[in-house]
C-alpha cells in the first residue's frame, strides 16, 4: 500500500510538472520575440541640389513622434536612414545606374572622394541633420521618456562607379575604380571615416545604426559585396539592402550569397506606383519575403497625396492597402523600412484636405502601434 501511495505521489508530481512545463511552452510560444533595433525605418533623401526637404528642425521632429487624435504622444520612426542618389549642384551621381544608361562620362559625372566627404560633411556636421534629429529625439523623450531602443541613424555607402579613374586617393595612392580592390579600399575608406565621425560628434539620443547599399540592382555590387559585408561584421555593423520585387536576375533570391543577413533586406513591393499591381499581388509579395525570411518595405508617393500637384486618383487608398495587407499577413513581427517620397508624413499631417489628414493618422498609428508592440509609448 505504501509503495502504492508513493506510486501515485510520484506520478502526480510528474504530471503536476508536465502541465507547467506544457503551459511555460504555452506562453512562450504565444510571445513572440520583439524585432528590437532597426524596426521602422525611415527613408531620408539628403544632400542633393536637386532636394525640396532640407531635414530641418521642424522635419525631424515629425518623423520622431506624433500626437494622436486623442491628443496622447507616441513615438514614430526609430531609425532614419539618410541616402542620395545625385547631385544635381555639381551634376555628380553616387551610383551608377544612371551612367550605365546615359553613357555619359562617369569620369566627369561620377561622385568623387571631395562629393563622397562633402556628403558625410553635410549630414553629420554640426547644424546638419543628424544633430537636428538628435536635438528632436532629446525633446521627444523629455515627455515620453528615454525609448526602450535608441532611434538610430544610418548612412548610405555611395557606390564606387566602375570605370571612374578620378575618384582620389587613399594613403598616397590613386584609386582607378576599374580595379576591385581599389573600389573596395574606396568603400573602406569612407566607412572608415563615416564611423570616426560620427563617434567625433558625440550624439546624445541617436545611436549608428548602420550602412545603406544604395543599389537596388546588382550592377556593381556582386563581387564587392560579400567582402564588404564581411569587412563591417568584423566591426559588428549592419548593412542593409532594399532591393526591389520582379528582379528576376538578382534580388532577394541571392541575399545570402552577398553576404547580408536576412533581417536586413527589405523587399520593396512597388505596388503604390504600379497600377498593373492590384491587392491581390501584395498577398503574393508578402508570401515571397517569407519564403526568403527578409523585411518588407511600405511605400506612398505624392500621386496619392492631395495635397501634391502630382496627385492622382488611381493612386488613392493604395497606402491604405499596404497596411491592411501587412497586418493581415502578419508583417507585425518584421522590420519595416518606409518610402515616403520626400518627407510624406508631415506633408499628409500639414495638408489642409481632411481626407489626407486622415491618411497621416492612419500610417502614423500603424507605426505608433508596431512601436508599442515592441514596449515603446
């Protein structure tokens, strides 16, 4: 009786521990694990001539935090990644698509190692961007206190154009950008310098986040790639990529053979500027990243906002889509990097049209609540 007794004491301890081992696993798997860092990326185009946003104070500021109807604060954007594409002041292109299709000299019209500095002069220098930003973020947390993750700045890598032979040098030496080492030892460099500086400046509220390949088609960047990606693991910073959906030769298929983790690839749909797109196809999309394990991007330009000349009808409700698409396939969980033309957001909150008005409260509240589902106010 006694060995009986002890029998059905041991075994309901047994099970007593399985049920709470079985609900622990439970919890576990209905928490999902938080993206952290990095999370909603914004897109800043900076630097050009050509450029109507200067990313000034008032700019910054509204891509940091919002007030929602109700009046309550959030915090919007955490990451703000400053890239440019041309110059159109000195007519100097930072990669080289573009070239490729013009013809036109890449000697006389590619961004030299003097455009390459004058670009990280002017986005990180005393009064740019990033101090603004840093300033909008210090005001930001003075009411919704400091963030659960630092809001962060990354830096686009320009592309070292093959065939430039006049780019400059390093250590003594002229680089001629139709040899890989020298295009690497370019993209070295100016890493280099990117991170010394930006130590240099001494930021309060905004940590580096991270590179940028501006690329969104492999024309150079095959070969480059791995090493480069290689070369800022050994630094244990970041690169990310934002190719684009329908690249049939190279896109997120090979993001692993370039040396990118996938949390770092955002696929850009390009469904708001396609109108042979319809909502259907952003299942689809969505569906192909999983496959692939990467981000995802959200896009909206001015043909859907109002209050933009270039406004147009086809376009309306397709920012609507993406968010309705995203938080039916469960995009919750993944980072997110946002095209917003020049400086969308603010533009949609300052609009005097209600329905536009309406359309910044609704992306900003879809950004304010992945934010939350990551711990933020």
């Amino acid at each position: 009786m006694k060995g009986r007794n002890s029998l059905f004491r041991n075994l309901f301890v047994a099970s007593l521990l399985l049920t709470t081992a079985m609900q622990s696993c439970s919890q576990q798997a209905e928490e999902k694990p938080l993206p952290g860092r990095l999370n909603d990326v914004t897109l800043c185009y900076y630097g050009g001539g050509q450029r109507r946003n200067a990313w000034n104070r008032e700019q910054c500021a509204a891509n940091v935090s919002y007030r929602d109807s109700t009046g309550g604060a959030h915090w919007l954007f955490d990451t703000f990644l400053f890239l440019e594409f041309y110059d159109a002041s000195d007519d100097r292109h930072f990669e080289m698509a573009r070239l490729l299709h013009s013809g036109e000299s890449r000697d006389d019209h590619g961004a030299r190692q003097q455009e390459w500095q004058g670009w990280l002069d002017k986005t990180l220098g005393p009064g740019m961007p990033a101090h603004l930003l840093d300033e909008a973020v210090g005001e930001a947390a003075a009411e919704l206190g400091q963030p659960k993750y630092r809001r962060e700045i990354c830096l686009m890598i320009p592309i070292p154009i093959i065939g430039q032979t006049n780019w400059g040098s390093v250590e003594g030496r002229p680089l001629d950008f139709n040899d890989e080492e020298d295009r690497f030892t370019a993209c070295k460099w100016y890493i280099d310098r990117a991170l010394e500086m930006f130590e240099a400046e001494h930021f309060e509220n905004v940590g580096f986040g991270g590179f940028y390949w501006i690329e969104e088609i492999m024309y150079s960047g095959r070969e480059l790639l791995p090493k480069l990606n290689a070369y800022l693991r050994e630094k244990q910073v970041p690169m990310l990529w934002i190719p684009y959906y329908g690249d049939e030769e190279w896109s997120v298929e090979k993001h692993r053979e370039l040396g990118f983790e996938s949390e770092n690839v955002f696929l850009q749909p390009s469904y708001a500027f396609r109108l042979d797109r319809d909502y259907a196809s952003l299942k689809d999309i969505c569906d192909y990243a999983r496959r692939f394990d990467v981000s995802m991007e959200l896009e909206f330009g001015e043909a859907e906002m109002r209050c933009c000349s270039g406004f147009d009808e086809r376009y309306a409700g397709r920012l609507s889509d993406y968010i309705r698409a995203y938080r039916e396939h469960g995009i919750l969980d993944r980072r997110l990097a946002y095209y917003q033309s020049g400086d969308g957001l603010r533009m949609l909150k300052e609009s005097t049209d209600s329905r536009d008005r309406a359309l910044f409260y609704e992306l900003a509240g879809y950004i304010s609540e992945r934010q939350r589902y990551l711990g933020e106010k």
